[in-house]
C-alpha cells in the first residue's frame, strides 16, 4: 500500500505538470517542463517552515495531515473495492479540510479561500445524484460490483451519460486554474493556500496530488470499467487533457456563477433521475 501511495502521488503530480503545460500550449504559451510540480514539493520539503502567530497551531498543522489521510483513505477504497458512499463522503471532508485550511492561518486571505469554499459546495450536490444513477442500473454501491456490471454490460459511461457528466463537472471543479477555481483565485492571491510554506506546502501538494490521482481513476473504474494498469492510466490522462482544454478556454468564474451552474446541473440531473426511475421501474 505505501508503494502504491508513492506511485499515485508521483503520478498525481506528473499529471499537475502536464495539466498546467496543456493550459499553457492551449494558450499560446510555452508552459513550465511537466516534471515541474514534482521538483516544486521536493522544493518545498527542505525550504524553511514556519507557522504564522495569527494562525492555530494544531489546526493549521493537522489540517495538512487530514489532507494526506483522507486522500490516501479514498486511494485504499478504490483499490479494495469498497462502496462510493465511502469515497464520495471523501470528497465532502475535502471541503471541510479547504475551509479549515482557510481559517486556520488569521489570513484575510486564507478567509476569503475558506469562505469561498463553503459557497462552492454547491460543487459537490453532483455527486449525490450520480450514486442514485448508478444505483438505478447497478443495484449495488460496491465499487467492485460496479466494475463487474460493466464487464457484462458495458460502460456506464454509455449507459448512465449524464451522471457522468456530473462526476466531470465535479473533477473540474476540483482542478486548478479551472473556472470553479474560486477558492485559489489570484484575486485573493493563492486563496486558502497563501500561509502554507515549507514542509506543510510540500504536504498539501502531495495530498492533492493523491486527490486529482483518486478523482480520475475513480471516474475510469465507475464508468469505464476495471482495465489493466497501463490502459487505466492512459485514460485517466485522456480525461485530464479534456479536463485541461476547459481550464485554457474557460475563463473564471464568479463565486456565484458558480453555484448557478452547479444547481442547474444538479436540477437536470434530478430530472433525469426520475424519468430513470419511471422508464427502469
């Protein structure tokens, strides 16, 4: 398991680096090397750390912990098979540690990226229709049930299109320089991240490089089905280089245009959930 962990981190920042090459090349820019997060962490891990006197030790300190665990909980859920109750309660606690992130530091920054956070949860009402959807075909919540469905079946992704959309949209808001970024807006300068430094910045970026690792293997294996370990990450960068193209062209968005597309989504996904239900039952 430790072994894996290091891959998908390795792998999770590689993916930080092609992700903000893509952006840039999409914009007519020649872009940072891709191995450029990799040796930002390594970076941060010997660089001199501190904690503001405005900020709560514990929580600023701990949250960076949470972060690691709770990513690396969500990476053995998947490779155990276990049921996407689990892994989407995950993905709520990643809210939280944004927001205690933000507060924990005494930053107006940090604040407005912690505040930010709680609008934009917004983001993750997706997620609960897409486990009624995949419900609606498979009659199971088990990640390894849902693999074998599909083995039968075909992909989900065919089958149950717009829930997958919905697990899209919430991959992009969840990715950098996207235009649900609004929690690290420049604005606000690197929103709930601006007082992290040294080691506890190295830390954050492992944690979110599990965490972009996790959303984009989660998405292959609940829609596309259980493939061998090269092909997965094929496809997991296929989707990551869409993922990217949005971020290039779409400009970002305000806190609440935001919550406005994400509701709308939500409603039409509660609609197609219920025209589910009356045609499968």
């Amino acid at each position: 398991m430790i072994e894996y962990l290091l891959f998908a981190t390795f792998i999770g920042l590689l993916f930080h680096g092609i992700h903000r090459k893509v952006i840039a090349r999409v914009q007519g820019r020649p872009g940072p090397p891709i191995w450029q997060e990799i040796l930002h962490t390594l970076k941060f891990s010997f660089k001199e750390t501190w904690i503001p006197k405005t900020a709560s030790q514990t929580l600023f300190v701990g949250i960076v912990f949470v972060a690691i665990a709770i990513w690396s909980g969500a990476l053995f859920i998947l490779l155990s098979g276990g049921s996407i109750l689990l892994l989407f309660a995950v993905y709520l606690l990643h809210k939280i540690v944004e927001h205690g992130m933000g507060l924990s530091t005494g930053s107006p920054y940090t604040k407005f990226g912690a505040i930010r956070s709680v609008i934009s949860a917004a983001s993750e009402l997706p997620l609960l229709v897409t486990v009624v959807a995949i419900y609606f075909f498979t009659h199971s919540l088990s990640i390894a049930d849902i693999a074998a469905y599909q083995e039968v079946h075909g992909p989900l992704l065919i089958l149950a299109f717009p829930a997958a959309v919905a697990m899209y949209l919430v991959i992009l808001s969840k990715m950098h320089y996207g235009p649900f970024s609004i929690i690290e807006a420049k604005e606000i300068v690197s929103g709930n991240m601006t007082e992290h430094f040294g080691v506890w910045r190295a830390g954050l970026e492992v944690a979110y490089a599990l965490k972009t690792y996790v959303l984009l293997y989660a998405f292959v294996l609940i829609f596309i089905g259980a493939l061998p370990l090269w092909l997965t990450l094929l496809v997991m960068l296929l989707v990551l280089v869409s993922l990217s193209f949005v971020c290039a062209v779409t400009p970002m968005l305000s806190p609440y245009d935001t919550v406005t597309i994400q509701t709308l989504v939500t409603g039409a996904l509660v609609i197609y959930i219920v025209i589910l239900g009356v045609v499968m039952g």
